[in-house]
C-alpha cells in the first residue's frame, strides 16, 4: 500500500504539471487502480493533448516500479497536434500494456518508445481520420527493442504506409492490427518470402478498411502460422494465383466487401485447415471447377450478395466440402435448384437461398441433407410443392418459402419433417390453409399472412398442441367462428389483423389461456364484447381500424399492459363498473375516435402514456388526471376543447425527483375567455408539482372573444382574456334592483359585451347594430366601446358621462356629421378615439377639450374643410393623428409645433393651397418635423383656386412671395426688427434662466445627495423629524429570514461599522425571543427614526402572507412623514404586491439593491448618526408596553 500511495502522488503531481495552457482551465484526470494479486498498478489518464502547444506532457514523473499499465485518451473535442517525444517512456521498464488513443499524432520517432523492453501490448490509436490530411509515420527502427510485443494495434491512423522491415524485430507478435488506415500495398509489411523472418509468430492479421486493390504472389508467404486473415472492405479487384501461398495455418479468410469478379482456380491449394471462408459481397460471378478442392475442414461458406447462376453453382462446386455446416448463397441468381447441386453436403445444417430467381426446385433437391435443420427459400418464384420437393429433410426444424408465388402445397410435402418448428408461408397465392399443417404436430410458429385465405374451419389447426404464434393477417376471412382455435392450447401469439373480420363469436379464445398478443387491427368489427375476459395472461391487444362503436373497461382483462383503440368509432370509455383502480394497462391509445368527454373513470389509475388526441374531445372534467401518478405523456392534441379548468389538469403531489409528465394541447380551439389566463403560465407552476409540463405550449392558439382573431396563446395580453356577459351586479352594489343603477353592468340590446376575470376590461361591441343614436345603457364601467358601423348622424353633448373607465372608442363609419359641445365630456382616461370614415365638416375647437391622455386620433376620410386653431391645443398626450383624405387647405402649424409628443402624423390627400403665408410655415416647420410626417409624398398643394395644378407642398417656391417694392420692404423690416429685438433679448434670457432652474430642480436630490457624501452637509433637508432625538435606534430593519445573509453580512455591517455608524434594530437578530409579533414590530417602529423595508419576493411571499406582519406595518407606509426607506432586492413581481406598497412606490422614491451610489443614497436618506448603548436599546424595545391587546403568539 505504501507503494501505490506514493505511485498516486506522482501520477497526480504528473497530471498538475501536463497543463501549462494559459488560458485553458485543466480538467485533465488519472485513476489509478491496483492490478488483483499483485503490488503492479495501472495508470488512466485523460489529457487535452501530449506535447501541444497547448501542454507540455512530462512522462518521467510516472515510478519505474510497479507500472505495468498505461493508457492516455486525448481530448477528441479538441483538435490540437499532440506529438510524441524521443524517450518518452525510457524510464518505465516494468511497463507491459501501454494504450495511447484520439491523440492526434503525426509521427512516432525511432526512440519513441525507447526502453521498453517488457511491452507486451501496445496500442497506438489516433484516429486521424477526423483529420483526412493527417497521416501517421512511424520510423523505420520504432520498435526494435519492442521485442517481446505479442499485440501490436495500429488500427485508424491514416497510414499510407509502413517503412520496410517495420516488423520485422517483432519475433513473438501474435496479433496485428492495421485496419482503417490507407495501405494501397501489401508488400510494404514485408511478409513476403523473402523476408521470411518478420513476425513468424503471427496468428491474426487485420487489414481491413483500407485501401488495397490486389494481393500479389506470395504477399503472406512467411506467415507459416498464421490462422485468420481479414481482407474484407478494401477495394481488392485481383488476387494472384499464389496469393495465399505458404499460409499452412490458415483457418479463418475473409474477403467480403471487395470487387472480385472470379478466384483464381488454385487460390486455396495450401490453405487446407481452411474452416470459415467468408466471400461475401463482391461481384464473383465465376467459381472455377475444383475451387474449393481439398477443403474438407470447412464449415462455414459465405457466398451471399454476388452475381453467381447456375452456370457456376452445380454438382461440382462444392465437391469435398464434406464437413460444411453453413451455406449462404443469398441475393445472386440462382434460376432452378438440380437434384445433384447439394449431394455432397451431407453435413450441411443452414442452407440459405432467399433473395434469388429460382421458380424450379428439382424433386429429391435436398433428400440428402439429413442433418439441414434451416432452409430459407423466401423471395424467389417458386410456384409449387409437390410431395417430393422437400423429401429426406427429416431433422428440418424452420423452413422459410415467404414471398414466393405458392399456389400449392401437397398435403404430404413434409410428411418426414416431423421435428418443423417454423413454417414461414406468407405472401403467396393460397386460398387455404394448407393440410400439411396438421401433420406437423412439433409446429411452434405458423406464417400465413398475406395470402387469399378466407374460410378458417374447425379441422385447420388440429393436434397443433405446440403451436405458440399464429400469424394470418393481410387474408380475407370474414367470420372467426368458436371452435376455430380451440385445438391450440399453447397459442401465446395471435394475428389476424388486415382482414375483413365483421364476427367473432364469444368464446372463440376461450381455450387459448396463455394468448399473450392479439392483433384484430384493420377489420370490420362493431363489439369485442365477451371475447377477452377469459385471458388472463392477456399483455398486448390491438383493436385498431375497426367499426367499433362501445367500449367498456370490463371488456378485457384486468392484467392487460398495453391496448391500441385508435382509428374506431367510439363515442366514450366507459367504465360501468368503476375499475379504474383494478386495471394494469400501461399504454392506451385511444386517438382517432369521437370521444367527447374525459373524466376521472375514463383513465386507469396505472396509465403511463395516455393518446387521445384527433377526437371530438370537448370537456376535460376537473381532477381526470387526479391520483393517475405513473403518468409520464398524455396527448389531447387536434380536439375540439375550447377551454379548459384548472382543476382538470391538476395532478397528486409528484416526487421532487421525477420530471412532470408531458401534455400535449396543440391543435384545439382554445378560446381566450376570461377563465383561461392560468393556461399561459402553466409551465411556471412547478413550485406546486401538481401540473403537468405541456410541451407545446408556444403551439397553441386562441381566438379572442371579442372577434379579433386568432392569436398564440402566449402572446394574449391580460386584458383579452374575455368573457360574454348580459347583465352583472358587483357584490357591493346595493341599487341592482332599481333603474338607472350605476354598478349594474347591463348590455344594451343587438350589442355584445365582454369582461375579463377581474372586470378590470368591460368591452360593448355595437358594432352594426342599426343604432341612430349611441345606446343610453352602456355600462359606466365599460373599458372598450365599439359603436362603428352604425347610423348615428350627430353626437350630443354630454353622450358618454360618467364612464370613468373609458379607454379606447370606435366611432368610426358610422355616419357622423356634427360633433357637439362637451360629446366627450368625463372621459378622462380616454387613449384611442377613432372617428375615421364619417362626414364631419368642421371641428371648432370645443370637441376634444379636457381628452388630456388621449394618445391616438383618427379623423382621416372625413369631410372636414375647417380645424379651429383650439382644436387640438387640450391633447397634451396625443401621439397619432390622422388627418389625411380630408379638405383641408390651411394647417393649423402653432399646435403640432408645442406637441412634442407626435411621432405620427397623416396630412396627404387634402387639398392644401399654395400660399405664402401658409406655405412658408407650413415648409419650416417640415423640415424640423420630417419624422413625424409619415406621408410626405401625398402632401399636394394647389397653385390656385381655378387651375388643376398641384405640387408638392415642399416643393413650392416660397421666394416668390418676398418680389414687393424696395421701401416698402426696407420700412417693414426695420421696423420689424425695432419690433422684435427686444422681446427675443428678454426672451432669451427667460428661457435660460427658467431651463437652468429646471435642470437644477430635476437633479436636485442627486445633487443633494452628493453633497451629503462630499462634505456632509444636508441641503434643504431638516435632518430631524420632531419628537425623533430622543429615539433609540436610527432605523428598524424589517426583511424575510430568507434574506438574512444579505442584511446581516451586507447592509448592517456597512451601517453599523461605516461612517457614521448607525444603531440598527434588525428584525430576526434583535427581537427579544418569544415576544409577540405585532407588538414587537410596533415598538421597534415607534422606538426608531426610520423605518427600513427590504422588498423582496420572499418578503412577499413568506413574512407579508401573515396577517399581523402586514398589519403592523401599514401604520409605517401610510406614515406621511417619509420615515419609510425602501429598497428593492431582486426582481419583485409588482403584481403580487399590497396596495399599499404599490401605491408608496408610485409616490416616493425607494432605492433598488445595486443601483449607482446605493451606499450614498441610503445614508442620505437615513437621520444623523448618534451613539447610544447597544444595551440601552435592547432594554428599550423589550419594555416597551404593547399598545393593545395581546395577539396570540406566532411561531417565528
């Protein structure tokens, strides 16, 4: 032990110092391992590179004792050259196995490997054919003292080739392998007689995968005991006579995947222990006469996938090969089977023959293959069998004549075949089932598929007592009577699907106790009733692509695992007496049917995967999935499901360490009514673990309900999940039963009208409902009013008083002429108004007064001819006007020069005069407004009022307008410019002065606040709030326990410790142990300056759920003093916040945890420090007096 622990340390201290990236963090590792029985050990490393410019690999540090094993495996993520040193591993002379692999080496020095004279197994592979430019070259002396090497692997290095001798110092290698390199040349390896000497040890000899094309004379000749040679999957197109010669030893050939076309008649002369010859795959079309002479050891022949006829396969092509057990002769073509072609394969036990052309099997073909357990004669032309084609296959065990063109079979074909366990018939032309069959009492599987089998009758399958798999699909029977399978007692596997079954009779697989597997898919059954309640053994039933209309759960067995329903016509699974618990189904597929309803009973409790999806489901009942806990898929894609509860996709608590079972809802109509909001953040309920994972849920669409479309589930906004109402009255209203009731949503008659969950959007769509007037009953609560479409001429004052909640208005097409004084009156917080489409004349400047936050306007395919100045001057917030497609000629320019909000306006189409005046205002204040005008090139002017002739406004020359006589203009200007000189001085120096205030005024408390770091000094501020000098604390810290690392290890040491050092109270630290909660907090507010709140989501979640916590401190944020300091910690989610907070942090100002000059901000706000005893404070708090009852105390 001492040995290995000080092996480790070295081995660790290698692997510290093999990194020297400077950028790379190593993850580079060794495990060592003890070899059983001995003190040797073994060494794993997995590095980046060796000898990179990324490492610098220093094998020395390994002990020279007791390391017998090393294998390095490279980074095969990161191509970066290793490269291997001269002496390298000179110092480990115990070694005896070393395996280097993925290291992209390009080289092995003569050196390399210097000093390694134990090495017993050596195994360089690099894989370089990630790299196809990438070659090994190893030098010509590399393993001269490797000399006792018995395993040499040099498998995927791209090797082209090898120096000569290479190999020759390796006089006990017993393997070597050189498969997936790129050798064009066998002689490179030296194994040539002349060369006699290198490696005469061999017995295994892997070439494959590479990149030769022929095998000269003598290429192996000095390989004397070599015993199996791989050539397969070169590119071999010619072997010389002498190819094999001297390779006494020889067993194992193989030649597959090459391109020969003949052998060369003498090819196996000295290859007499020859036992597998594997030829496969090639293109041989010629096997000479005598080719496999004098092969009588040999027992497995691979001819498959070659272009041999019968010119070649005949009497004489397999003469001596006495002992042969296997033949493949598969995929040639082979027309016709003589008598004599098999005579001497008496010893012959799998004759393969499928894939061929043969229509003619000679009578008394196989009579002497006594030992032929498999013959597989599928895909060939055979017609027929008569009593004498399979005669003498005493010991035939399978037999395979699939896909053939059988019409006939005698009844005595396999009359001496009594030991058949496999008869494979299928896809033939019979009309029955054969007679033979019941002859073949030993039968354990039966293939009659795809025949034209119609009629089963009582006598087909008699004393078949060991027949375990039945197969009779693709026929065409039609009826299954009782007594049909009742002499098969041992049936485990039944298939009669794709047939034209319309009847089984009950009892049909009543005496079939161990069927496991039924298959009745695609046929024409309507009832299963009665027929699988007496198989208990029953796992697999498949009743796909029937006519059923009923299905109960009581209709198959309790023991049932997997049941295929899809593609009926079943209205509902029934479940009549309520065994959901008692079933073992695992899967069901029930897709493809018109199932319109799921509830709890419909879902067996041990469902793992649940298909349902292409039905007409509509309704998911509340808690279906409930306590089904295997469940790991359901699919209810493509249904007719508009929406869906909660409650129908809750599920039982899972395990924390199980993954939610995935649900599949794609392809509904889902509608976004105000119940299917939670539907949107499904997948972010797994706190709970009682919801599934619905995996396509960015898939799914809903139509709004308002008819507006279409749109993705996960970009519906809040306020369009929507519900139809007629008539609603709050909980709080008390005049429901009364007229003219302000809290009573009624909706007026031809309109339709929408709420969302909170009532916080109350949509009334009139649109086209005939009105000539707007509707006196549309609630005061309404959000959205759709009133386009109608006949309503004139718009009286006071129309729409009292909705407060008015956001968005459509008055668009509706056939508007006049717009009276205060129409809009009360709509305070109306953002969108469209007017659109009407025959409004004028607007005098009243209509749109008081509109302060309206943002878009649309007065555009009107028939205005005149806008008062005032018109606009109220829409402070106005973003969108529309004013194009009018007949307008003069542009009120004073009020879209003061909106410095516009950012679209829409003038073309109008018919704009070209006049100085208007003209040159119009151009100047164009050019400052080029990205606010959003159709430039529709803005025309006329030149006058009689000619046709436009132009473009911007376009026209306003210089023109400035040709009056010389004094006149000299006088104006002059006095224009007495005029004006002085205003615009005064002006000037107003604005900035006003600007400076206003930039002093907007930065005052950032200015404040660094003057309080800079030199401590309290700019309009009043440092102390009266009766707070003589409090105990300089602030109350209240935050969530889950919080305490950062108010414990940030905030409170920076306050307590900094300068000035504050005296804190902080919540779960200074409490006085079991003290009442509310009273507690109260005191510490009432005994502290300031009140500091950490706001977090575990605040809100965990402390501020509780009762009294919440309201001992809304005392704090109605406190009108701002002795509240807030700060924000992490994302807090507004929405799950109390009023209150909501309603401080609009109207205060709170600091967020990580924002600019925190430390500086928070100081500011805090009172001026004072330095009282810390045990004077903690005697204050804890005597206190509570100021009230006392609550009952909480857990904390």
């Amino acid at each position: 032990m001492r040995k290995l622990w000080g092996w480790t340390l070295a081995a660790l201290l290698w692997v510290v110092t093999a990194g020297v990236g400077p950028d790379y963090h190593s993850h580079d590792d060794c495990q060592v391992t003890s070899l059983p029985g001995t003190d040797l050990a073994a060494l794993l490393c997995r590095l980046r590179t060796i000898n990179s410019e990324l490492d610098a690999t220093n094998f020395t540090v390994i002990p020279r004792r007791n390391t017998a094993k090393l294998r390095i495996e490279c980074s095969d993520v990161l191509f970066f050259q290793s490269s291997l040193q001269n002496k390298s591993f000179v110092r480990l002379r115990e070694l005896q196995e070393l395996d280097i692999e993925y290291c992209k080496i390009g080289e092995v020095p003569r050196e390399a490997f210097l000093g390694l004279t134990n090495l017993r197994n050596l195994t360089l592979r690099t894989y370089n054919t990630d790299w196809s430019a990438m070659s090994l070259k190893i030098a010509s002396d590399a393993f001269r003292e490797q000399r006792n090497l018995e395993r040499l692997d040099l498998g995927d290095n791209n090797i082209w080739t090898l120096p000569p001798r290479l190999l020759c110092h390796l006089g006990n290698l017993k393997l070597l392998n050189l498969s997936r390199n790129k050798l064009q040349d066998v002689t490179v390896l030296s194994f040539s007689q002349a060369e006699h000497f290198c490696a005469p040890g061999l017995r295994r000899l892997d070439l494959s995968y590479n990149h030769l094309v022929s095998v000269p004379a003598f290429a192996f000749a000095a390989l004397k005991n070599l015993q199996a040679l791989n050539l397969s999957l070169n590119g071999i197109s010619k072997l010389e006579d002498k190819a094999l010669f001297g390779m006494y030893s020889l067993e194992v050939l193989d030649l597959s995947g090459n391109l020969l076309t003949a052998l060369p008649p003498e090819l196996f002369q000295e290859n007499k222990r020859l036992t597998k010859l594997y030829i496969r795959n090639n293109s041989v079309s010629v096997l000479a006469p005598g080719l496999f002479t004098g092969l009588s050891l040999l027992l497995e022949l691979e001819l498959n996938d070659n272009q041999l006829t019968n010119t070649w396969v005949n009497s004489e092509t397999f003469t001596d090969l006495l002992r042969l057990a296997s033949l493949d002769l598969t995929n040639n073509k082979i027309t016709r089977l003589d008598a004599a072609t098999f005579r001497d394969l008496t010893n012959l036990q799998v004759l393969r023959l499928q894939h061929n052309m043969i229509e003619t099997v000679s009578d008394y073909t196989f009579s002497g293959l006594f030992r032929l357990h498999t013959l597989v004669l599928s895909d060939n032309r055979i017609k027929e069998l008569s009593d004498k084609t399979l005669a003498g296959l005493r010991g035939l065990q399978v037999l395979k004549l699939d896909h053939n063109e059988v019409f006939s079979v005698d009844s005595l074909a396999l009359t001496n075949s009594t030991e058949l366990q496999e008869l494979q018939l299928s896809h033939n032309y019979l009309q029955d089932v054969p007679k033979l069959v019941q002859s073949l009492t030993s039968l354990r599987t039966l293939d009659l598929s795809g025949n034209h089998v119609s009629v089963l009758t009582n006598s087909s399958f008699t004393d078949l007592n060991n027949l375990s798999a039945l197969k009779l699909a693709a026929n065409v029977v039609e009826v299954v009577s009782k007594t049909v399978f009742r002499a098969l007692p041992a049936l485990q596997v039944l298939d009669l699907s794709t047939n034209k079954i319309k009847t089984i009779e009950n009892g049909a697989f009543d005496n079939n106790k161990h069927l496991e597997a039924v298959r009745l898919d695609n046929n024409l059954l309507t009832s299963v009733q009665g027929l699988f309640s007496e198989l208990p053994n029953l796992q697999w039933l498949n009743l796909s692509k029937n006519h059923l209309e009923m299905f109960d759960y009581a209709f198959i067995p309790r023991g049932l695992k997997y049941l295929d329903l899809r593609s009926n016509f079943i209205n509902e699974l029934g479940n009549y007496f309520e065994i959901e618990s008692q079933l073992s189904l695992k899967i069901i597929d029930a897709s493809f049917n018109k199932l319109s309803d799921i509830s709890a009973s419909s879902v067996p409790d041990s469902v793992e995967i649940l298909f349902l999806n292409n039905n007409l489901i509509s309704r998911v009942q509340p808690y279906a999935f409930f306590k089904k806990k295997n469940l790991t898929r359901v699919d209810l894609f493509a249904n007719k499901i508009r929406n869906i509860d909660q409650n129908a996709l809750r599920l039982s608590l899972m395990n924390p360490s199980r993954d939610p079972p995935e649900f599949y809802l794609g392809g509904n109509p889902f509608e976004c009514d105000c119940t299917m909001e939670w539907l949107q953040a499904i997948n972010s309920l797994e706190e709970t673990r009682q919801h599934p994972a619905v995996v396509d849920l960015d898939t799914i669409n809903c139509r709004l309900m308002n008819n507006k479309g279409v749109i993705p589930l996960l970009e519906a906004q809040k306020l369009q999940f929507l519900c139809e109402y007629e008539s609603h009255c709050f909980a709080l209203c008390h005049c429901c039963d009364f007229d003219a009731c302000d809290c009573e949503m009624t909706c007026p008659s031809n309109c339709t009208c929408f709420h969302d969950e909170s009532w916080a959007a109350n949509i009334v769509d009139c649109s086209g409902a005939g009105y000539d007037a707007v509707p006196d009953r549309v609630p005061m609560d309404s959000s959205e009013v759709y009133l386009d479409g109608n006949e309503l001429s004139s718009l009286s004052s006071h129309t729409f008083i009292g909705r407060k909640n008015l956001k968005v208005l459509y008055l668009n097409s509706s056939k508007v002429e006049l717009i009276h004084n205060r129409t809009f009156n009360g709509l305070r917080l109306l953002e969108k108004l469209y007017l659109q489409h009407n025959m409004v004349k004028e607007l005098k400047g009243y209509e749109f007064e008081h509109l302060t936050l309206l943002r878009e306007l649309y007065l555009n395919s009107n028939e205005l001819a005149f806008v008062h100045n005032a018109t606009f001057l109220s829409l402070a917030s106005l973003r969108i006007l529309r004013l194009d497609d009018n007949r307008l000629k003069t542009l009120p320019v004073t009020y879209f020069r003061r909106n410095h909000n516009m950012h679209s306006l829409f003038l073309g189409d109008n018919p704009w005069l070209c006049e100085c005046e208007s003209a040159a205002e119009v151009q100047t204040w164009l050019e400052g407004a080029a990205v606010v005008l959003r159709d430039p090139e529709q803005v025309q002017c006329a030149l006058n009022k009689t000619v046709e002739v436009t132009l473009h406004l911007t376009a026209f020359n306003v210089s023109v307008c400035t040709n009056e006589s010389d004094t006149t203009t000299t006088i104006r200007h002059e006095a224009y410019l007495d005029y004006v000189f002085l205003p615009t001085v005064t002006l000037g120096a107003f604005a900035v002065l006003l600007t400076l205030t206003l930039i002093i005024f907007c930065n005052r408390n950032r200015m404040r606040v660094w003057v309080y770091a800079k030199y401590g000094v309290r700019l309009f501020y009043r440092s102390e709030y009266e009766g707070d000098t003589d409090k105990a604390f300089d602030a109350f810290v209240s935050y969530s326990s889950k919080d305490e690392v950062f108010v414990t290890q940030i905030l409170a040491p920076e306050l307590e410790r900094g300068s000035p050092a504050y005296k804190l109270c902080l919540h779960y630290r200074d409490f006085p142990v079991g003290a009442y909660v509310t009273d507690t907090i109260l005191s510490a507010v009432e005994t502290s300056k300031r009140t500091i709140l950490i706001l977090s989501e575990n605040f809100i979640k965990s402390e501020w759920r509780r009762f009294e916590f919440r309201s001992a401190h809304h005392e704090v944020l109605k406190d009108r003093r701002r002795r509240l300091i807030v700060i924000l910690l992490g994302e807090v989610p507004r929405r799950d916040l109390d009023p209150d907070i909501r309603l401080y942090l609009k109207t205060n100002t709170y600091l967020k945890w990580g924002d600019n000059h925190f430390w500086e901000k928070l100081k500011f706000a805090m009172p001026d420090a004072r330095r009282p005893s810390r045990s004077h404070q903690l005697h204050t708090l804890a005597a206190q007096p509570p100021p009230g009852p006392r609550p009952v105390p909480l857990h904390m």
